[in-house]
C-alpha cells in the first residue's frame, strides 16, 4: 500500500533541495498518477481525477461519469441500473464522481504508481533545470542584441557545438553554424547576437549564430577604427555564408579611401577578418554613388563593358565578353545574385561579341 508519509516527505526533500514549489511537483504526480490509471486500468476516455493531500497525508481518486438511460460509452456513462439504490438520489445527464480510490488499493497498483510518479518528479526537475539555464543565458545577453561575443568551443557533439562563456554553454545548433568552420575544442570564434527576445509568460529565447552576414561587418568595426569612429560607413553587406561577402563602403572625408582603409597596408585588417570567418572571400566594394559604377564594381573580377539601368523594373542588363562569363558569374551564381541582394536590383548578364562593342 501507497505511504502518503512517504511521498510526502520526499516531496518535501525534492522541493528544498531543489528550489521547485512543493504545489508544483504535487500536481506533476497527480498528472502522473492518472496517466497511469488511465493506461493500465481505465481507458484514455475517462475523466480522472486523482488527488494528494499534503497536510491530511491522503489520496482521493475518482472517476467521473455521466448518467444515462443507456449507456453507449461506459468510459464516461454509466446507467441507473449500475447505481442501485442510489439511482434515486439523481437525474439523467447528472454527473457523478466514483470513488475508485479503495479499488486501486485493491489491485495493489501503488509500486508502478511510485514509479511514476518519481520518473515525473524527475522530468519537472529537467525542465525547471532547463529553464533556470535559460533565464541565465538571456540574462547573460540581453544587453547585447546586434553585437558580437568572442567565445571559446566547450565541446562539440553530434551536430552541436557547445561554448564557454562566462563559465557558462552556450549552445550552436547545426542550422547556425558554418560548414567551413573547424570547431575544435579550445578554438575561439566570433558569435552574432541576432536575437534576445522575452515574451510575456514564456521562456527567453536567444539566438546566436555563424552564418549572418552583420558577423562579418560587427568584426571590420572591430578591427577598424575608422567605423566605430563613424569616418567610414558600411553602407551594405550581404553573405553567402562560407563562401563569400561584398561590402560596399563610403567615407565621410574626400581624402580617405574606404577600401584602402578596410584593406590596409599588405591586406593586413582585411586578412584579419578573412581568418576569423576561415578564409571566407570578400569583396569590398566602394560606394561612388554612380550606379553604373557599382554595378561594374560588384561584379569584379569580371570586367563589364556596359551597364543598361531600367529604373522601372529595379533591373540592370550587363554586357560582358562570354570570355568573361565564368568569372562574373562565379560559382553557382553567387557573385551575380550577391551583387543582386547588395543593390537590390535584378542583374542580366548578357554576352556581346567583339565586333558588337563599337
């Protein structure tokens, strides 16, 4: 037979130690209990209720049922002739609570019951452990949506990879993470904070990741003064993640090259960023407000001959050489689609012959 003394007391044990309400692990049992019921002795139609009194060290369960004239469900009815001398005490459509608690007893049901009950304590003791790390890793970073955190790799397994930071893991799913990435333990990276969110009565949810292109431009204002300084502007950057950036850049002084400046003396702060997101190609593209320029600019390596605007279309028709195809187009298409999503324009690459060119 069921020790109420002794759930009690673990209960009470359970709620100190662990810092969950004792109502809360209460109800979880009680939930527990009539699942249990419901598998192993009623069926999943029946309306349940089990209930554990702390204070009186007792367990009440019943079952509710609906009397009728002719019982089509016996999950839920029950009919006048099941009630005996007690039919006359109700009505048809009445409901009714059966006290089914001495039957439990009776099948001696209390161990498997204990059972689960102690695996459901268990689960709401993962879950309010899951929780706290949640409410710990927002806090952590609520103050720093939009920027970058260096963090060291704790451990990677299967398709995670777990890091340091604060003494604390932080989590990267594998839909956040970049294949070119070696993710190897003690290897630092940057991170991009693109999400810190809390809705009202829900868990907070943080997002980090590898693959936004804002990492890259968060990592050039690191590395060069002259953004944070507010002298150069990133004035667009789009990314396909380990493969390649363009950025295109302007100065606020006549007298600084933006690309220059991004670039630096032997390709030094370029360089830089390029190894933290592991040799990833970038193109940095000066923004000369001349469209036509750009165009011809964002296509580089290429070499364009003629650029037709239609402003109407948001579209711009690109003349090359055919020989020059391979190198405007790039891989996949991605230099011509990231040049597309950098200016927002729809770009055709359109071949003419040497002799078209006068």
């Amino acid at each position: 037979m069921l020790d109420i003394k002794q759930i009690k007391q673990a209960i009470k044990l359970m709620a100190k130690e662990k810092n969950i309400a004792e109502e809360k692990l209460v109800s979880i049992i009680e939930t527990a209990l009539t699942t249990a019921y419901k598998k192993d002795y009623g069926t999943k139609d029946e309306e349940v209720n089990i209930k554990i009194d702390l204070e009186k060290e007792k367990l009440e369960a019943s079952v509710e049922k609906t009397i009728v004239k002719k019982v089509e469900n016996p999950a839920l009815e029950i009919s006048f002739e099941e009630l005996w001398e007690d039919a006359e005490d109700f009505e048809e459509w009445d409901v009714i609570e059966l006290d089914v608690t001495d039957e439990i007893q009776k099948w001696n049901i209390w161990e498997s019951f204990w059972r689960i009950a102690s695996q459901a304590a268990r689960q709401v003791l993962i879950q309010k452990i899951g929780d706290s790390e949640k409410e710990k890793i927002y806090d952590l970073f609520k103050d720093k949506q939009g920027q970058i955190v260096n963090m060291k790799v704790d451990l990677v397994e299967w398709n995670k990879v777990i890091f340091e930071y604060n003494w604390n893991q932080i989590v990267l799913p594998k839909g956040e993470q970049v294949s070119r990435d070696n993710y190897v333990a003690w290897a630092r990276f940057y991170l991009y904070v693109s999400e810190v969110s809390k809705l009202d009565n829900s868990l907070p949810k943080v997002v980090l990741t590898r693959k936004s292109s804002e990492l890259v431009s968060r990592i050039f204002e690191e590395s060069v003064s002259e953004i944070w300084e507010g002298i150069i502007k990133i004035d667009a950057i789009v990314r396909h993640p380990w493969v390649k950036t363009k950025l295109l850049v302007s100065s606020n002084i006549d007298e600084i090259d933006p690309v220059w400046t991004l670039i630096w003396q032997k390709w030094m702060r370029v360089k830089s960023v390029m190894e933290e997101i592991s040799g990833e190609k970038i193109d940095i593209i000066p923004n000369s407000w001349d469209f036509r320029e750009i165009v011809k600019k964002s296509l580089s390596p290429a070499e364009v001959l003629k650029v037709e605007i239609d402003e109407e279309e948001d579209c711009a028709n690109v003349y090359i050489r055919p020989s020059e195809r391979a190198r405007a187009v790039w891989r996949w298409w991605i230099n011509v689609n990231l040049a597309s999503k950098l200016l927002d324009y729809k770009i055709n690459i359109i071949d003419i012959e040497e002799e078209e060119e006068g």
